[in-house]
C-alpha cells in the first residue's frame, strides 16, 4: 500500500512511525512532514518516507498531490484540515481517507456545537453558557462566581482556553478573547463553563461510525510550568496508563460517556469515523467531559503508539470501512512517558532556527524514541521551527523506570532556550 499523512507535529511523526512499522505499506509521503518524520524508513522494504512541502491547511494542493502519487490510503492529523473538510474533499475526488468527515469534526471546530450536542443527549458535562457577545459572558462569569473555564469557540491549537478562579481573571478572559481577538476569528463566540474539581485524564476511542474501541488511560500536562501553573498549551507531556481508574472504571466511565455519544450522533445523522479525544474530569460527582476533540491528541498519541501492538493500518482501514467490530485492540503492558522540550517563550513567542543537539545519543538509549514536532533539516542540521519541538518518549515496565529513562534521554538533547517540564507523570507516581 502506499500510504500519504497529512501533518507535521509529534502527533504525525509518531503516526509515521508505526504506520511504517506495517508490513502492507510500500511506499509513504508525509505533508509537510518534518525533520524526524524524513528519516524514517519503512520496514517492508527499507524505504525512506517523503516528506512533500505541502502544508496540512492547503487543500488544493494536497488534493493535487494526491491525483499525482495515487495513494492507497490518506491518514490525517491535525484538526484544521478536518474542520477544513479535506475528508470530503478526498472522498469526493475517489481517495480513501481516514478521519471524520466536516460534519463529524464540528465536536472539535465547534465547542458551541459540542457542548449542545452533550446536553442535548445526556452526556455528563460542566455546567456552561455559550456567548456571541461580552456583556452577557461576563453576567454568566459573575453567576459562577468568578470560577469558570473561559473557551474560544473554534481551533486555537490548543491555547483557546482561559482558567480562571476570580471574577476579574474572567472578565479578563472575556476582553482578551471577544474584544483583543488574541485567538483571531476562533474567538466570535465563546463557551464558558463552571470550573470543575478533580482529576483530569485523556480518553482516547477509535470509532467507525457504529462502534467506538476505548483506549487506556493517559494523563496530559496542559499547562505550561511545573505544578500545573502558567499558561494553557498544547501539552507539555503525558503519560500511560494514569492510575486513577481500575480496567473496571474505565470501562463505566467509557460507557457513560461514549454511548450516550454514540446514540446522539445516529439520531443527529453524524457518521463520525476517525479518533475521538474527550477531555474528562474525575469529580467527587462523577465523570464529566471538558470537551471533544476529533483526531489524536498530541502527546497522547507518543505514548499510546509506543505500547500499541495492532497493525495501526489494519485499525485504521477497518475504522473508515466500519469494520472495526472485527478487531480487538492489543496494549503492551509497558507505561509510557513523553516529555516535550519546548522553545523558550512557548506559548508566547520563541524563537525559531536553533541548532538541536544531541538526537542521535538520546535515540540511541534503550526503548527510547525522540519524536520530531516543530522541526526542519537546514545546511545539514536539524533546528528548531516551532513552540513543541521534541516529545522525547521512553517506554518501560513501569511508570517509574519509563519517567527516569525519559528523562535521561531529555538531558542528552540540548538547543538554545530549550524549556520542559520537569514533573511529568508526578501525579501518576503519588498515586
């Protein structure tokens, strides 16, 4: 087969690797890709991936790149292109795609859309009121007493959501994102929801339009500092499994999410065939969801790649045929840990061309590999070119030995300005 990716973070990168670990692929492109991705080879026949400067939010383009390669299969990464209707479009023109269709990815490029649909059909969730204009999102802080989550509307790679615990800190949110459009046109609109307390973990369900396959549990560092202070990122790092459900409550806690969701999107007409990502929190009330999102999460993906034993083309040929009834999904029993070394400055401002050193030692370490996020090749180097640029991921029979091994592969790595958090997986370790 020959297979084309459409992406160029960590999520995409660990999305190469196992796909090319696949004894049915021959030959694979990745758009745009990124340094690490291109040095990736196959294992059929020993290939190298290409990577092909087209970028992931280019849909002409990478239509036309599909009508000169012919892939077999089309794997997609990010949510812009999702929200952007590239499956349709792929579809329309007698591509085979995975990931949900533009209708299916409004759970992402819509949290208005997503937080109707979970009350509509019983899906627990925070309590939350959905806002075009300020006046009326600051009343409805107020009435929350200042403690809420203050969310722009559409994609903001992860940044669109401001935490807040008094009313000024809200009011501030509101201004920021309604009337400083410090998330562009995402911004329009916001949702606001009660700030829950608990334990917040990464659900992750393979879905094909009829069935969803829950995966392990796994933890994500939002916020940008230790201690869980700072600003909102895209993640700072994850682990899996977190501890704070047994195989039994996630199984209840799966059903109590994914089958309401399910029923709802038969009875909206949705037929959602891709990865499906709810954020939950563990409350004294029980578990709700944050939100939805409609692809793999990123770092999630690192470490569920990492202890996944399927075929990953099988799984995912099988999720947008509907044939996913079929397969049982296989997980080592190994945790996982990924660390993200970030630019300095990231989520603000950073900035780009430093020198990486150090990849080869660090992936070189045992059960260790240094997946590439913001990355280029230039003049024969490979340098920095985006707020995450590695996930440095480690795997090992427990979560104690795969957070000491991540962590030694971390410090052979070294760039100017390099930032990570320095207690991943802590929370899973008390436990």
């Amino acid at each position: 087969m020959k297979i084309l990716v459409i992406g160029s973070g960590g999520r995409e990168h660990a999305l190469v690797w196992k796909l090319a670990q696949s004894s049915l692929v021959t030959r694979m492109w990745c758009a745009p890709g990124n340094a690490g991705v291109g040095e990736e080879r196959l294992v059929k026949n020993g290939a190298l991936v290409e990577c092909v400067a087209v970028s992931a939010e280019d849909l002409p383009a990478l239509l036309a790149l599909a009508h000169r390669e012919r892939p077999d299969f089309t794997v997609v990464g990010p949510d812009n292109p999702l929200a952007g209707g590239v499956v349709d479009l792929f579809q329309a023109n007698g591509f085979k795609i995975w990931g949900p269709n533009k209708q299916a990815a409004q759970f992402e490029a819509s949290k208005a859309f997503s937080q109707d649909f979970m009350q509509r059909h019983g899906i627990p969730t925070a309590q939350s009121g959905t806002f075009i204009e300020p006046t009326g999102a600051k009343q409805f802080c107020a009435s929350l007493g200042g403690r809420c989550v203050v969310k722009a509307d559409g994609l903001a790679l992860g940044k669109g959501v401001l935490i807040c615990t008094t009313l000024a800190q809200a009011e501030a949110a509101v201004d920021e994102i309604m009337v400083s459009k410090a998330f562009g046109s995402a911004g329009q609109c916001v949702v606001i929801q009660e700030l829950l307390e608990g334990i917040e973990i990464s659900l992750h369900a393979l879905c094909d339009g009829k069935v969803a396959k829950l995966f392990p549990t796994s933890q994500d560092h939002k916020r940008a500092l230790d201690g869980d202070i700072g600003l909102n990122t895209g993640g700072m790092g994850t682990y899996s499994p977190a501890p704070f459900l047994s195989d039994a409550e996630l199984t209840s806690v799966g059903d109590a999410i994914l089958q309401p969701w399910l029923r709802g999107c038969v009875a909206d007409g949705i037929d959602f065939r891709g990865l499906l990502y709810p954020g939950v929190m563990l409350t004294k009330s029980g578990p709700k969801v944050l939100e939805f999102n409609a692809r793999f999460g990123d770092p999630e993906t690192q470490v569920y790649l990492t202890r996944l034993q399927n075929d990953l083309v099988e799984l995912l040929l099988a999720s947008s045929e509907g044939r996913l009834v079929n397969h049982q999904l296989r997980w080592s029993e190994n945790a996982s840990v990924c660390v993200v070394m970030a630019s300095g400055g990231y989520p603000g401002s950073y900035p780009k061309g430093k020198v990486i050193s150090g990849l080869l030692e660090a992936n070189a370490l045992p059960n260790t590999k240094v997946f590439h996020a913001g990355t280029i090749s230039k003049d024969g180097q490979t340098v920095t070119n985006g707020g995450r640029v590695l996930g440095v991921t480690a795997w090992a029979k427990d979560l104690t030995n795969a957070r000491n091994a991540a962590y030694e592969a971390v410090e052979k790595i070294h760039f100017d300005g390099t930032h990570f958090r320095r207690d991943i997986a802590k929370k899973g370790l008390q436990r």
